[in-house]
C-alpha cells in the first residue's frame, strides 16, 4: 500500500472521529514529510528501513510506514476502517443521498489543515459532484483570512485545479465572508463578483444586542453579492473552544430577509455548531426560506459531518429540493448569479 495514502487515511478517519489534533498533525505531517523526498531519497530511505530518523516521522508513523510498503494495510488503518463503517449519525438518508456538493470549507490558505488539493480530492472521493472552497476574509487574521492579492492568487489557482481534475468533479471559487458592525462584507465588491458562491457569517462582537444584530445580519443578506448566511447565531455548543451562547437577533425578520433576498440559511453540520438550532431552523423552514447543509470542514475527515446536518433536516421535515446543494452545479451557480 501506498504509505502516503495510509497515513492521509488514517488522518482522514482520525478527524472524522474527532481526534485529538496532535494526534492527528502526526500522521499528516508524516505524509507531507515523505512527499517532500525525491525518488531517490526515498528509496535510499526504504532500503535502510530508517524512517524514524527524518523530521516529521516518529516511531509511529514509521511503523505505518514499513508496514505499507510490505505490502500490508496497516492493522491500524485496518482498525478505523472497520470503526469508520458505522454511520456518524443515522436517519437522514435521504438528505444526504440528495447532497451533491459542498458550500462551506477550509484548506491551509486560512485556518484549514490540509491542502485545496486533498479538500478537493477527498469531496471527490466522499461522491460530490462540486464543493466551494470558502476560505475566511481578511478581518479574521487569527484565522490567516485572505487579502484580495492573495485571493485572486487563490481563484487562479482554483482555476488551474479544476483543469486538473477533469470532468467528474468542479471546485467553486468562494468565500466566507466577514460581516462587519455595520452590515457591510469584508472584501471588495468587485472582488466578490468574481467568486461563485459567498457565504457571509458573523464572527465578531457577536454579543452585541438584539436590534443593532438584525440590522447587522439583514445589511448583509440585502448585498446581491451573498448566497449564503452562515452559521447564523455563532453558538458553540461543545468541542476544544468550549461552549458560548448564541447570538440573539429577530431571527423572523431575519429569516424573511432570506426568503425575500434568495439567500440561504445555512445547517452548519458541525457537531459544536449544530447551527442554527431546532427552534429557529424550524422558523426558517416555516418562513419558506432556502438552505445549504454545510461541515464548514477545516479538515478532510470532517467533510463527512454532512451527516449530523442531513440527519436534522430530515427529521425536521426539510424537502431536499429546498438545499441548494442538493441542485446540479449548473443550476446552482445559475442561482447564485441573480440572488
């Protein structure tokens, strides 16, 4: 077995299972140490079968390592495997099998772990047909959020991977937007316009009160440039971050603000989001708004969280029809231009 391929695996199930992330940072800095070597150097490396001697890779990783190349699938993998065939959540289905694509992901141009590449590839791999990579703008610098340079660096990039990865699979030009105090995004409108799907989320203040919120939330969803609201009441509701309450705003004109703007509300899906909750996804499923289930994955493994969302949606009573990335790529980015 490929012994780059085993140890992004096992990062993939680790993140999936959420891990420990030093635990995982092991195995996939142990990956990106060994496609850093040239064939010769790795050879030599196989031959000596002293692995654990290059930075990077510890006695643990080395194991995975000699282990592939024998020819073997490392009992490890093997382990996580067989861990990784139970479902993360159940009853959502058919949501789920209605999901073609991802609006909402981070790769290592801002606070994501992995590459765009091994975001892309992975979505691939999980059965998606497209996925948006929504890096953060540049008011969120604990999260590396990118300048305008550095994302038309990233468009053209996206751009150059997309004919690299053929037919079967499209990455979308995106972002996650800040909203600022006053309701306005943090990028240039131009700039905006050049991206195919723009999520707008609320990562700042968001004790502020209930009045000056909504007019916050509803200055955003107004801007033709957004498609998406995210995560919209920021609360966290368990992980490593702890928990914070949720913001409070008047979430029935905020909603009909989505209806009446063509912006989705988001499912974030991930576990310590669980955003919006019940209540309040239910009066966006009532005010006959549209949504987008997302994982906001920072990581491969998280891509699969899309099942904590769809199970929700499902039991709530969501038409898939009425997920935006349910629809076909075309239909969708036709979508996005005019709402």
């Amino acid at each position: 077995m490929d012994p780059v391929a085993a140890l992004r695996e096992i990062g993939y199930w680790l993140e999936r299972a959420r891990a420990d992330t030093h635990r995982i940072k092991a195995y996939r800095r142990a990956a990106e140490t060994l496609t850093e070597l040239s064939g010769e150097q790795r050879a030599a490396h196989e031959r000596a079968g002293d692995w654990g001697t290059l930075a990077g890779i510890g006695p643990k990783t080395a194991t995975i390592i000699g282990q592939s190349l024998a020819g073997d699938v490392p009992p490890y993998l093997a382990e996580l495997r067989e861990a990784g065939a139970v479902p993360l959540a159940t009853g959502g289905e058919q949501v789920l099998a209605a999901r073609r694509g991802e609006l909402h992901m981070h790769s290592t141009w801002s606070d994501g772990g992995s590459s765009l590449e091994e975001m892309a590839v992975t979505a691939a791999g999980l059965g998606l047909e497209y996925a948006a990579i929504t890096d953060h703008s540049p008011r969120l610098k604990v999260a590396r959020g990118l300048s305008a340079a550095r994302l038309r660096e990233q468009v053209a990039y996206v751009d150059d991977l997309n004919a690299a990865l053929g037919d079967s699979f499209r990455l979308l030009r995106g972002i996650e937007v800040d909203i600022l105090d006053d309701g306005a995004l943090d990028q240039a409108a131009d700039l905006l316009a050049e991206l195919e799907v723009v999520v707008a989320s609320v990562h700042s203040k968001l004790r502020m009160d209930s009045e000056s919120m909504t007019h916050r939330m509803v200055g955003a969803i107004a801007n033709p440039r957004v498609n998406v609201l995210g995560h919209c009441t920021g609360r966290l509701v368990e992980g490593e971050r702890g928990t914070r309450p949720q913001s409070v705003f008047d979430a029935s004109v905020v909603f009909e603000a989505c209806r009446q703007f063509e912006v989705a509300v988001e499912i974030n899906a991930r576990p310590e989001r669980c955003d919006p909750p019940d209540d309040l996804l239910e009066l966006a499923i009532d005010t006959g708004c549209l949504f987008a289930l997302n994982t906001d994955a920072h990581a491969p493994g998280q891509l699969d969280f899309a099942q904590y969302g769809a199970t929700r949606a499902q039991r709530l009573g969501l038409d898939p029809d009425r997920i935006i990335n349910t629809w076909p790529v075309q239909e969708l980015l036709d979508w996005c231009r005019v709402s």
